[in-house]
RNA sequence: GUGGGCGUAGCUCAGUUGGCAGAGCUCCGGAUUGUGAUUCCGGCGGUCGUGGGUUCAAGCCCCAUCGUCCACCCCA
C-alpha cells in the first residue's frame, strides 16, 4: 500500500522549526499590540465569489490558483488565497466599519495552487495588517513604521529595503492603462511573449517585465507619473515627509505594481536580496475601493501582509537562527524500576509547582544507559537520579550534566530550593 | 502551465566499463549490573521513488510516470 505523504506544496513544520515560527509570531503580536493594533479570526473557507470580487476576477490567482470546490449543498466555497478580502468582509458584516476606524491584525495559513520554489508554497502563511476608515497618509506612514520596527526586533533589518510607489486613482490608473496599451500595441513584435499576454490580461504588469527589449521599448512609453491624479499626488509627497521625519530610508519605484486589483494611491514592498527569486518579504497598499465594492459603504483602507515562511528563510539565513541545540527542558528527572517511576511523577509534579522550572521525566523505562542519554539530549542543566537507595532515604541524586561539578544527594523536601537557588540568575 | 537538477537505510551521502547493497550520523546492546556527553566492540535498519523495457545479469542503460528542489509565469 502506497504511503500517505503530505499534499505537494503543504509543509509540515517539525519541532526543529516551531521556535522560529514561536519567535516571529510572538515578536509581531508584541510589536502590533504596541501600536494599539488588535486581532481578528476568520475562517480559512469562504464563499467563492468573495474572492472572484475583491482580487479581480482576471487575476492569475483568481483564473488559475484558488483551491475551489463544491461544499454538499452545491454551494462554490474557496479557500482563501489572501487574507484582506475576508477581513473585509467579517468587518462589514458585523458593522466594525460603522462610523469608526479600526486597526486590525490576523495571521494563518493562505492556499494557492502553484508550483511550489524556494519561499512559495501551496500552504503559506501570512500575517496580514489591516486598517479602516484613516484616508492620510500618516497611516500609511504608521503601517510602514511597524514594519521597520518588526525588522529591527527580528535583527533582519540590514537585509530588507523599502520600495514605493503611488498606483493613483483608479480613474487615473484607467486613463494610464488605456494610453500604455495603445502605445504597445503599436509595437507588439518588440514585446516578449509574456508581455504580450500580459497586454491583455493585466497591462501594468508589463513595467516588471524582465525582458531587456521590453524594458527598452518601455523608456518611451508614457510615463504613469504624468498621470497621476492631484490628489494622490499629494498623499504620496506627504507619505515621503512622514517617512523623510521618521528616518526611514526608502526607494521609489514607479513600476513597483502589485498583483491585486484592488489597490490603488500608496503602494510598497518591503524586498531582500537573500532569498532567491522570492524576494518580497512584505507588501501591502491602499485599497480604498474595496469595501465598497464588496457592498459597504465607501471606507478608506490600508493594509499589508508578510510572508512567514519567507521571513523565516530570511532569519536563518541572517540571524544564524538555525545553529544551536534546542533545549526541552531544565531538568531531567530518571527514575529507576516501577515504584520510583511513582514517587517521581509525585516529585516532578511538585518541582512544577515549585520552581516554575522545565521538568522532563524520564517515561517508557530503558536500561540506565539509554536513560542518561536521553537527560543528555534533552539538553537539561541537571539530572535527577532517583532509584532504590534514593526512594528508600527520599532523596534524589543531583548530577550536573554541562559542568564537571560533583554529583550530590538532595533530600526531596530540600529540593526546590535547592533548583530555585541553582537556576536563579 | 513551462524549463532544468536530483530521487540509494530514519538523516547526510558514496556506489568504478552493467557483475554479492555500502559509509558516516542516529538508535539499541556490550566494554562499565546505577552515571550521559569522549573512546572501543557488536547489532537493528533497503520495494535503490514507481511501472515497463534491453541484458545471462540493471542502483547504473532506454521509455514512461510520480515526488522533490530551483527557475519562469505569478505572488507574501
């Protein structure tokens, strides 16, 4: 019978990985928490045309990447390929967005049917930042802040730069795309097959393009900033100022364009160098169109999302996260035969309540030998050793594990002072 | 969806012009009956990704297929 592996594309992250996993999360709430920002939980299914709505139905996620099925009433359910159209729609239906501003946060796996590479993955996880109801660009600013201050908490801050650019209004945007495909239709037999398909599909996507006689072609294209509208101008001269005062270092990109259909005005990516192809850790924008698209009333929004699997490569291969043994426990408690396995569940039950301390005892028998090998492994400062001659006088022997100190018999009423003492620093 | 690299023990990998399936690490046991991590000895562990083909003989050659990695597309 052939083994049941995991689905392509879908990880499982093992022991060896959580504390990575345990870090960032924990670093991330901490920063948001501290910038007022506070959780959201949505499911991970939703209605198909949720998603068809928000991201644009001509997306390369919505034509080809959604992991779509029929529920048993025949209902279309999707599972979410991002995580902004479902906040979107939680807010609006439980009237969050009501009059009021909202900082918000959500984090969990996301679902894309794509060839997985380095940094991409089928199940991915990201953790999305969202915000409702603030049109400035301070909240832009105050977004791009968070970031800046989550890089330098995980010490990747020397491996990732900020890129920038002003999508403007969607009219503006219309005029631009109109104007940009008409001057490449002209020229279709310069364009790069990619390119070409792209003229139809989604037209601004051609000023990435990677081909050089594409690139060439594109100096004498119409230029986007001409067309940017005054007033989205405007925001992303103050976004400057703000960021300018702030002392965050940026780089304008004017063909920085994102996938999603929904944005529009501020756009950014936070991008590393250290990844490979994956290069975009953090991207987000504004999306002041969506809610109203989706049935709300019209709300300013900005928001942004980061890939953790990608972070995480990126602290590894930064912070040298990955070197060192972990340790499971302070303590190792080893118990030999049958009533000292008794008396040390009792025992390592009330050091847990005493100390405070990791307490790891010793289950599923094994002669001494393994026994000690395993307190070894298990990296604990300190061995407990309780056997006959100890459970008679109801004392344990205390054995260092990482120094040449002496061992030493400890009676069990001395006991957690004795660790208290030892693993106060 | 497209292109390329790689699939041999739990892990990392050798395997010669086609000729008995290997090492290191891990794990278990012993040297040392209650002292780990160092050392020495022994042991467990294999559908050589899968299915066909060529051959007296295939881990090795051919075809197909699956998986994985990297890249393209696209995206966090």
């Amino acid at each position: 019978m052939a083994k049941i592996k995991a689905i392509r594309g879908m990880n499982d992250i093992l022991p060896e990985q959580t504390p990575w996993w345990q870090f960032l999360e924990e670093s991330t709430q901490s920063v948001l928490s501290s910038y007022g920002y506070q959780e959201i939980r949505t499911p991970i299914v939703e209605q198909t045309d949720l998603f068809k709505r928000s991201i644009g139905e001509v997306t390369d996620i919505v034509e080809k990447e959604m992991y779509t099925f029929a529920d048993r009433n025949d209902e279309s359910l999707t599972l979410r390929p991002e995580g902004t159209a479902s906040c979107v729609r939680a807010c609006e239906e439980h009237g969050l967005l009501f009059n009021q501003v909202q900082r918000l946060w959500y984090a969990g796996p996301m679902f894309r049917y794509e060839r997985p590479q380095k940094g991409r993955y089928r199940q991915f996880h990201q953790i999305g930042v969202e915000t409702f109801g603030m049109q400035g660009p301070d909240i832009d600013a105050e977004l791009i802040l968070i970031g800046a201050r989550l890089w330098k908490k995980l010490g990747v801050d020397q491996a990732v730069s900020l890129q920038l650019n002003s999508l403007g209004s969607s009219v503006a945007r219309q005029a631009y795309k109109e104007d940009l495909v008409a001057f490449l239709s002209k020229h279709v037999d310069e364009l790069d097959a990619d390119s070409r398909r792209r003229l139809q599909s989604n037209p601004l996507r051609i000023l990435d393009s990677k081909d050089p006689k594409t690139q060439a072609l594109l100096h004498q294209a119409p230029d986007f900033h001409a067309y940017l509208d005054d007033e989205s101008r405007q925001h992303f001269q103050q976004l400057c100022e703000y960021l300018d005062a702030a002392g965050i270092p940026y780089v304008i990109n004017p063909r920085l364009v994102r996938g999603l259909d929904y944005y529009g005005k501020t756009v950014f990516e936070w991008v590393t160098d250290r990844l490979g192809a994956q290069g975009t850790v953090c991207a987000g924008g504004r999306y002041d169109g969506l809610v109203e698209q989706l049935g709300g009333r019209a709300t300013p929004a900005v928001g942004f999302a980061l890939g953790v699997e990608r972070l995480i490569l990126l602290l590894e291969s930064e912070a040298g996260l990955a070197a060192e043994r972990l340790q499971q426990a302070d303590i190792y408690l080893l118990p030999l035969g049958a009533e000292a396995s008794k008396a040390a569940m009792q025992l390592a039950e009330g050091l847990r309540n005493e100390t405070g301390l990791r307490v790891l005892l010793g289950c599923g028998g094994g002669s001494f030998k393994s026994q000690m090998k395993r307190a070894d492994k298990s990296g604990a400062e300190i061995a407990l050793l309780l056997g006959e001659d100890e459970l008679s006088q109801q004392r344990v022997t205390a054995k260092p594990l990482r120094s040449g100190e002496e061992q030493q018999a400890i009676s069990w009423q001395a006991l957690s002072s004795y660790l208290n003492n030892r693993f106060k620093s």
